[in-house]
C-alpha cells in the first residue's frame, strides 16, 4: 500500500543507481536508501514506499533518465514532490552542461531536488544561485570526466589485447569453459575433466545418436560451464548447447570472435567435421524416440509431383495391416498436391535393399557427378572475391584521400572474403571426412547382413550414399527414382504387385535383358 505524505510540500521519493552489475551484491542499494530515511527522519518528512532504483546501469549517456528507473520516476513527480539522491554523479554522468540542462528541466517542473551526501537542495528559485549553480557543475565535471579515463582506459586495454592476439598470443579473460588459465605460465590450460565428458558428446553424436538422445544421455552428469568446479545445472544441458558445442570450431583452437587459432585443441580435425556431416545429415531426421525403427526412408523420400516428404501409415483391412507411404502434403493439406499417391512400403523397402545387391548396376552408376563440386564452387566464389579485393586496394593504395563508398565496399570484400574461406575450409574438411559412397554401401550391407533389425543405424548408413527418393508415381503400379551422392544420374525403379523391376538398363553394357528376367523380388 502506497504512503502518501501528508506535508504541505507533497511527497518524497528516494532513487538509487549504480553502473555495474557487481555492485548489485555490494552495499550500495542498502547505503543509498538509509540516507534517504535519515534526511526523512531529520526533515520531519515521509519517504514513498515505492523505490526507484536502476542496478547495473550508467548515467554516462543518460541512459537512467531516458530508459531506466529514474525515468519511471520522473513520470511520476509533480509540483512539490522531492527526490532525494545520495550525489549528483547518482542523477548524471553526462557531460556537465548536459547534466545540468537535465537538472534544470527537473526541477523546472517545481520539483526539489536533494543530493544528500553534499546537503545540497536544488529547486527552481535557486538553481542560478553561484552557491549551487557551481558545486553542481563542477560535480558533473568530475563524474563525466572519470567515465571518460575509464572509457579510454578500457580502449587502451582492448587495442593492447588485440594486439596480443593478432600475433597469436593467447591473453587471459573470458575462455571456453574447457579452459583454465595459469598464472604462473602465463597461457591457458586444459580441464581434463570436462573434456572428457565434451569427447563423449562428439563420440554419441557420431555414433548416430540425435541431439534429444545425447540431452537425455546426459542428465546425470555435471554440466562444463562452471569455471573451476562443475555445476549441477539440468538446464544447460539442452540442444541448442549441445548443437552450438559441436559445429563451434572454438573446440579446434580458434577464438570464436577473431577466428584466429590461439588455444589448445581438443578435438582433432577428423573428429570434428564428422559430428558436423552427421548433424547436417540428421537436419530434417525428425522422428519420435518410440518410432525410430519404424523406418528406412525418414525425411528421404520426397514427392515428385509436390516436393513433400512422405510418411508411413498403417491401415487395417479384415484383420490383417498395411503400411503404406503417403505424402505428408496430400495428408495435411499444406501443399497443392490432390492424390495421396500412397506407396506400399514393404515392396518399396524390399525393391531398394535388392537394389543395394545388385553390384553391377551401382557399380556402374557410381562414376562420379560430372558437376562442379562444393568446393569447386567455393573456390570459384573465393577467387573472383580475391580479384576485386586486389582491384580496389589497387584503386586506394595510391589515393591520399580515398572514396568512403571504396573504402567501405573494400571492407564488405574482405569479410566476404572472410566468410568464403571458412566455408572453403569446412568444405574440404568434411570432404576429407566423408566416407565414399562405395564404402558406405559395402558398411550397409554388412550392417544388414549382421544386424537387419538395427535400423537406426541402417537408416544412419544410409545418409551417407543416399541423397533423395522421388517418388514419380503412386498406386498399384509405383515407380521411384533413388539419387545417390556420388551417381551420374538416378536409378529409377518399377514397383508391380507381383514384383519389381528396374528400370533405365540402357545404361547397361552388353544385351539389354527384358524387365520380366530384371524382376529381382517378390
């Protein structure tokens, strides 16, 4: 309930401030407002149960009076209202004649203002009087001029870490959490402890395990953010962490900000961009724990006619199931796609594991994409960047007074640049990590041979020669297309209901056989 003051000059507010966050668990909120009941006691006068205080932020810019507590406050006063304050550096940071133009409109308003650790009380009819005009501007002096020597001390001390770092020297301050810093060596050092349980992510999330399966895996164990113990947060063991801990290249040794390489690594390279392609690969693997195994085809099969992924469905007719693959457009009506162009799944499973044995059709569809790769395309994109950027410093370097649209254009080069080249080197990293789609079938079909009913992990398999099913046509007599990652062109296959057959043989060497002695399956 709000105490009104029931004095002839109306009522009295206290407001608090202090600039930095750490203070907040100091003594400053407590000193402020015992001042505040103090002048109250003295003066014969009730202070406002309300409080305004803004913690944490500074008075260097008005930031208080414009955004903060004090500004709430200001709202609030009227003619004969007081505001108490512990000093004028409290009220303003700003340059003096700012916080003193701020201090006139305030008390303009018929609003006194006390500042209580000097015992001077501002209020309209006295703000020109020399006794007050002059203590507060030289007060506002002093507060703005030491923002400014800290502000320049912090510049100095940035620029000084800069430079550290630009040449490769690692400086103490806020580092990975993996990392400690040693005094007596003067460089950071690895927690064994947390990497560990970091090498056991990257370990699951290789093994096939998705980002909610890793979160789950971990729930028992301590979390790394704590600096030199562990703290027990559930909360911070969450997906979007764990994502951004294994695509950050931070855990190589580079500075997330500078992109240079300053710290120890603690994962190798191979490792790394290997949970990068499985997470790239799990991307649109969105599927319920209890249906994992359900499925080869999540998120691979996709419509021909609208581009939907597929679905598996399960109809019952006279005791007896069916599944079936629908498109997920035609099902939830988000696409234009009228025809449920349902595919029986059982034949469509049987028809591609058969076509997976079938070595000499893949070995002849395996000659590799006549296309320019990734990284040909990056390279490209890189070398044209790097041929501007020499055109423009070229234009610059002899001009004393070069174009700003130059100089600014020259910059978005370079960070273009920037960009393209970390692109370029993640490409080639994950190529050289990236198993070849003749070994990655030649582990499936092991994997099939050995342990069929692991489907997780044939389905993981998969990804990695795998790139997309067409389905091009639905009903009894189906037809889909298979595109692998390392094909020349797709394989297209004839689903009847008394069997399979694949189609486009003309690529074949020799007689072409008929599709009656091509039908592989029933």
């Amino acid at each position: 309930m709000m105490t009104t003051n029931k004095t002839q000059k109306g009522r009295v507010f206290s407001y608090a401030r202090w600039s930095s966050e750490p203070q907040s668990a100091g003594d400053s909120e407590r000193r402020q407002i015992e001042l505040a009941k103090a002048w109250c006691r003295r003066n014969g006068r009730v202070l406002e149960e309300q409080q305004y205080t803004d913690r944490g932020i500074s008075g260097w810019r008005g930031k208080n009076r414009t955004e903060g507590a004090l500004a709430a406050l200001l709202r609030v006063v009227g003619p004969g209202d007081t505001i108490l304050i512990e000093d004028n550096d409290r009220f303003s940071r700003e340059r003096p004649l700012d916080s003193l133009n701020a201090l006139r409109e305030v008390v303009g308003r018929d609003v006194e203002v006390v500042f209580l650790k000097t015992g001077i009380t501002v209020n309209k009819n006295n703000f020109d009087d020399p006794t007050i005009l002059f203590p507060n501007f030289f007060q506002s002096f002093l507060a703005n001029s030491e923002n400014e020597k800290k502000s320049m001390r912090v510049r100095e001390a940035m620029a000084a870490r800069r430079k550290l770092m630009e040449s490769g020297i690692p400086v103490p301050g806020r580092l990975p959490s993996w990392l400690d810093w040693d005094r007596n060596r003067g460089k950071p050092v690895i927690n064994q402890a947390k990497v560990k349980v970091i090498k056991r992510i990257f370990d699951m999330c290789i093994s096939g395990m998705g980002l909610t399966r890793i979160e789950h895996a971990l729930q028992t164990t301590p979390t790394i953010t704590g600096r030199d113990t562990y703290i027990k947060q559930k909360s911070a063991w969450n997906s979007f962490y764990l994502h951004r801990l294994l695509t950050d290249r931070t855990v190589l040794g580079y500075q997330r900000s500078s992109g240079l390489k300053l710290y120890p690594a603690i994962i190798d390279d191979e490792t790394f961009y290997k949970a990068v392609a499985k997470l790239k690969a799990r991307k649109k693997l969105t599927v319920r724990v209890k249906c994992q195994n359900s499925s080869l085809f999540t998120s691979l099969v996709r419509c021909g006619k609208c581009g939907a992924t597929y679905v598996r469905q399960r109809a019952i007719s006279k005791g007896k199931s069916y599944d079936y693959l629908l498109c997920s457009g035609y099902l939830h009506q988000t696409t234009p796609c009228k025809t449920a162009q349902a595919v029986n799944y059982i034949r469509l499973e049987n028809s591609f594991l058969t076509l997976i044995g079938n070595s000499r059709f893949f070995g002849l569809a395996l000659f590799g994409n006549t296309g320019p790769s990734k990284i040909d395309a990056l390279t490209g994109e890189l070398e044209d960047i790097q041929r501007q950027i020499k055109k423009y410093m070229s234009l610059i370097e002899n001009d004393d007074y070069p174009s700003q649209r130059l100089v600014q254009n020259l910059k978005l080069l370079e960070s273009k640049e920037a960009r393209l080249d970390k692109e370029l080197q993640m490409a080639q990293a994950e190529a050289a990590t990236t198993m070849p789609a003749d070994q990655a079938i030649d582990q499936f079909k092991t994997y099939l041979a050995n342990d069929p009913e692991n489907r997780c992990r044939l389905r993981e398999i998969m990804r990695d020669f795998v790139e997309k099913i067409i389905i091009t046509k639905g009903g009894r007599d189906s037809e889909y297309e298979v595109y692998l990652k390392a094909a020349k062109r797709p394989v297209a296959v004839l689903l009847r209901q008394n069997g399979w057959s694949f189609l486009g043989l003309d690529y074949l060497p020799g007689n072409i056989p008929s599709p009656h002695d091509q039908r592989l399956g029933k």
